[in-house]
C-alpha cells in the first residue's frame, strides 16, 4: 500500500515518507497510542511539520516520560515505534510479548476491576 491516512503524528515513517507498507504501519500506530497512554502525550509532537517529519522518520521518542513504566512495557514500546518496518513486531509477535504475557503485566492490564458494565 502507499496511501496516506490517518493523522501525522500516529503515522508510520513508511507512510509519511511514501514507501510502500503493510499491516506493520497499525503496529507502529499502536505503539503510538500506548506510548500515549502510558505518559499522557504524543510520542511525536510538534506544531513544526518538518520537526514532525524528522521526528517520525528518525524515530525520535521521548523515552524518560515513561521513566516510571515496567522495563516489559518499556521494551514493547520501543519494537513497536521502530523505524525499520522489517524490525518492527508484527501483531502476533506484538501479541506474545512478555508484557502481556507476565504475571506482573496482567495485573497491570486487568481492566475489569476498574471498568463497570452496564446491561
């Protein structure tokens, strides 16, 4: 594919640089969201669409905002937001990373103690 969607900031360097791509651009972009929900911001940032550009392609990440997450979930972060598509983690890799797999992530990722369903 080449097509560009999405937003800038949540894109992959592939498509921003329009370099034929695969379903590894989604992986990146869920780096992306969990780098956000792990410290509250954008991975990449800025009103400068240049600095943007260079951010992304270059993989440019502040990783001491996250400082305070499991070196697991740090780990995930950066195979996920990897500029090599072919060094990225595919969803099944992405899938059986320790993170999701340990005993210390599972506590971390048990959302049915916080969420309350409605009927």
């Amino acid at each position: 594919m080449i097509t560009k969607t999405g937003l800038e900031e949540w894109g992959a360097p592939e498509m921003l640089n329009g370099i034929p791509y695969d379903e590894k651009v989604d992986l990146w972009s869920a780096g992306c969201v969990f780098y956000y929900i792990l410290c509250g911001e954008k991975p990449f940032n800025d009103r400068e669409t240049e600095v943007l550009h260079r951010k992304i392609s270059t993989g440019e990440v502040n990783l001491k905002a996250i400082d305070s997450v499991s070196e697991t979930a740090k780990d995930l972060l950066k195979r996920l937001i990897t500029v090599e598509q072919d060094n990225r983690l595919s969803s099944f890799e992405a899938l059986n990373h320790p993170f999701f797999n340990s005993h210390q992530s599972s506590s971390e990722l048990d959302l049915t103690k916080s969420l309350k369903y409605k009927d």
